[in-house]
C-alpha cells in the first residue's frame, strides 16, 4: 500500500477563481511541512488551470471526466484534454454524479477504463443510500458498484455512504472498518473514507483500521480544517 491520502473534492465550489487562487495556496502553504501523505485537491474545471499554473506543491485532479478523447460531446471534458494541462488525477462515480447527474454504473466503468489507459490515478467512488443501508443491503449495493471495475495500480477506491456526505452524520467507525475491510478484499486497493469528515472527527476516523485516507467535501473549503485533518491521518495511524 502506499502512503496515506487526503483529497479534497471542492465540488461546485468556491464562486470566482480568485477565491479558489486563495484557497489552493492556503492549503498548499499550511500542509507544506507534512511529510508521508498524498495530498490532491479537485477543484471545478475552469479552475485546474490558473491553479496548476500558481500552485506547485499540491497535486490538482478534475471531479468527472468522459471517456473519449474528442469530438461531439458537447459539455463534456476528456482525458487528454487534462493530461494536457497537467492534471492526472481524476474523481469517478461520485454519488452526486449517480443521483443528481444520472450517471450508471456502465458509465462510470467506462470513465474508470478510459482513465487508467490514460495513466490517471483514479478515485471511484461507491457507497449505499440511507435506504439500502437500512435495508441491509449497503454491502450487496457496493458489492455491484465494484463489479467488472478494472485492475488498475493507479485505482484508489473511495467508500462514501450517500447518507453520510454534506449531513454532518458521518459513519461510525465500525461501520467504516466493516465495509473498507469488504472492499480491501474485493479490490486489494486503497480505500478512503468520505462522508462528513471534519477536525472534530477526523482523529477518531483516522484510527479506524483500513481507512488509507479521507475524501473530504466541505471542511476541505477551509484551508485550516483541511490542514488539521491532514494532521489526523499523519498521527492517527491504526
Ligand atoms: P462531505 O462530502 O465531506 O461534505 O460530506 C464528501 C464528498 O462528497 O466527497
């Protein structure tokens, strides 16, 4: 396994590119002295570039991408296109884009294959709705998310249960190590953990056995919070 990871999925987030400058180099400036973490922030499209531009020490990803690499596919943005600027990371499957945007699995294994060929390192995104959970039927839901995912040494798989993400009801730990260990084992990939982290609860869920990281959404909008749950997967190592 490598080293640990956190990601910062900024979403449609900030509004202005001179509010997404500052925040790039505040949390390029705050996490600068941490050693032995992956650090990658995703910030909207037309950001990644001024921001690769400026901002070196941190790596830049895109939150979605198509799996072609031109042509009539209005709104869409392909692999190349960002290769091309120097991103080479990637956000797959996040569940905003299953439940808002509509996308399916299908898609979203094409978009994984399509960015592993094209040397991305890939974060897909699985978990279970609130309604699957309380149905027991979360690990047969991921189960099928996972199905037919490629192979890939550049995949990283993210656990991310729909009820957790943006409600500030994260997932107990013992409900995270139960399903990092199932996907560990379906995968043998690096599983982060993403739904409602924050510095209050960053250290307890940094504890939790087989979390390799943290997908973070809202606190990674504020550099210092970013910074500080950063720090938990430094000391918090199980
Ligand atoms: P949240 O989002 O941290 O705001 O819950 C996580 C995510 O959607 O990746």
């Amino acid at each position: 396994m490598g080293r640990r990871i956190i990601a910062g999925n900024w979403k449609m987030n900030p509004v202005g590119l001179k509010e997404a400058l500052k925040l790039a180099k505040g949390v390029e400036s705050l996490l600068k002295d941490i050693n032995n973490l992956e650090r990658v922030i995703f910030p909207p499209f037309v950001y990644l570039y001024p921001i690769k531009s400026e901002v070196k020490n941190i790596q830049v990803g895109a939150q979605n991408v198509f799996y072609e690499d031109k042509g009539a596919f209005t709104g869409e943005i392909s692999p190349k296109m960002l290769k091309d600027i120097g991103v080479n990371w990637v956000i797959v499957g996040h569940s905003e884009r299953r439940h808002i945007i509509g996308e399916d699995n299908n898609m979203i294994l094409k978009k994984v294959r399509k960015s592993l060929e094209e040397g991305f390192r890939v974060i897909l995104c699985v978990g279970e709705t609130l309604n699957e959970r309380e149905l027991h039927r979360h690990k047969e839901v991921v189960k099928r998310q996972l199905d037919g995912v490629p192979d890939g040494e550049n995949l990283i798989i993210a656990y991310e249960p729909v009820w957790a993400i943006g409600t500030g009801r994260n997932a107990k730990p013992e409900q995270i190590e139960e399903m990092h260990t199932l996907i560990k084992g379906e995968t043998g990939k690096m599983v982060l953990y993403g739904g409602s982290v924050n510095p209050e609860n960053s250290d307890e869920l940094a504890s939790v056995k087989n979390v390799d990281g943290f997908l973070v959404g809202g606190a990674s909008l504020d550099a210092e919070k970013f910074y500080k749950i950063a720090l938990s997967l430094i000391k918090f190592q199980p």
